[in-house]
C-alpha cells in the first residue's frame, strides 16, 4: 500500500520495535479496538462507583454494595491495562506481518460479570430472605 | 464491507487487497475519521466518570474533566498514522488515567459521603 493518510515519518517509525510500518488503516483499526476496550473500562468504574455510592444500603447488608461495586472498579482497571498490553502485541504483530494474536478479554469480561451477577444476585436473595 | 460478488469467497482475500469497489480503498481516510469518532466518544466517557467523581471530589472530579478534553485534543493532533512512540505514549495515557481513576473510585465508595462505614 502506498497510499497511507498522513505520510510516514522516518524519525518516529523505528522507536520501539522493528519490522515495517503496517497499512494505516489497520492501525486506526487497532486503536479503535483500543479505545472501544477503554470504553468498556470507564463504564464499569463509573458503574462500579454508582453502585457504592448511590444504590441504597441492602436491608440487614450493609457491606453489601461494596461487594458489588468494588470487583466492578478492579475489574475495570484490569480490562484498561490488558486492552493496552493486547494493542501493543497487535501493533507488534501487524508491523511484523503475523497473525493477530487472540484476545482473551472477551473471555475475561464474561467470567467476571457472571460471577459479578452471581453475587448481585445471591446479595439480592439474601437481603429478602433477611440475615440472621 | 461489501458482499461477495465475484468468485472470491468473503474473507479469503490477502490482507491488504481489498475489491477496488471497497470504499476505504478509494478513501483511506474513513478509517481515520472513524478513529477520531472513536476518541472523542471515549472523552465522553471520560467527562461522564469526570462528572460522577465531581459530585463528591470537586477537585478529582475537574481534574478528570480537565482531562477529558485533553483525550479529545489527543485524537485529533495531526500524524496519527505512522508515528508508533507518539501513538503508545497517548494510548499509555489512557490507560494510567483509568488506573488512577479506579484507585479514586475505590477511595470514594469506601470513604464517600452517604456510604455506612465499615464494621
């Protein structure tokens, strides 16, 4: 490809690691990926801190938000920092021509909701059933 | 993108030889505008978690809205493609924001106004 938006620059394209500039086009699209994880991050925080600080208490529970909300804050910080582990082995991977290595935070943001829920929800029961 | 219509089979096409019919292929330039899309609805993300923080942390929460802007600024500076140092150390700043903004968080539902202490 010869025709990349923006041009190349020679001073900056050998910083970090070798191989070649890729098509610019799978940059932005690797970025955009990127920035969709961050996305995801921020809106678990924010979540996470609504949770703790505007649900009301649960009946006899009142430790109970914090359960919920504080594995939603971390979980967020963990999604941040792998989404920019996971660009930058893409970028590694496109600059040298390899194939895309596989994602696992689809895998890791399933599990950890679904046992987030799970806890949602046994909290929920719980403060019904009412504690002893 | 576009449908098959020839023999090639979707997807089976080497990366980088897209169907002249592709419009990314006549404009490259798409794919920039969607990335700065795709910055500026994560500042929007960053001035909702900004605006959240700002209920109880005027100051954190300014700061995260200070911030916010300047993540909008980032995705539009000129020589996005091609420069990969420039382009870490932006996405590396995301990243240690968000970081920064859990540890606040996590202060915050913990010692936040409203919140029953611990026992």
């Amino acid at each position: 490809m010869t025709d990349q938006p923006g041009g190349r620059d020679p001073a900056t394209t050998s910083t970090d690691d070798d191989g070649t500039e890729p098509d610019a086009r799978y940059t932005f699209a690797n970025e955009r990926t990127f920035l969709a994880w961050s996305r995801t991050s921020l809106a678990l925080v924010v979540g996470g801190l609504a949770i703790a600080q505007l649900l009301p208490p649960f009946p006899g529970i009142p430790w109970g938000r914090h359960v919920i909300g504080t594995p939603l804050i971390l979980l967020g910080c963990a999604v941040s920092v792998i989404s920019y582990l996971e660009w930058k082995a893409s970028q590694r991977a496109l600059r040298h021509g390899q194939p895309l290595p596989r994602s696992r935070l689809p895998q890791i943001l399933a599990i950890a909701i679904m046992v987030i829920g799970l806890i949602a929800a046994a909290l929920a029961l719980l403060s019904a059933v009412g504690v002893p | 993108m576009s449908p098959p219509t020839g023999e090639t089979p979707a997807g089976k096409e080497p990366a980088g030889k897209e169907p002249a019919d592709d419009i990314e292929y006549a404009d490259p330039g798409l794919a920039r505008e969607r990335t700065e899309l795709a910055w500026t609805r994560t500042a929007i993300g960053f001035a909702a978690l900004g605006a959240a923080v700002l209920r109880y942390r005027p100051v954190a929460g300014l700061l995260v809205l200070v911030l916010s802007a300047v993540v909008w600024r980032l995705g539009r500076l000129p020589g996005t493609a091609g420069a990969g140092a420039v382009r870490d150390r932006r996405l590396l700043l995301i990243t240690v924001t968000t970081v920064g903004v859990s540890v606040v968080a996590l202060v915050l539902s913990f010692l936040g106004p409203g919140i029953v202490p611990l026992r």
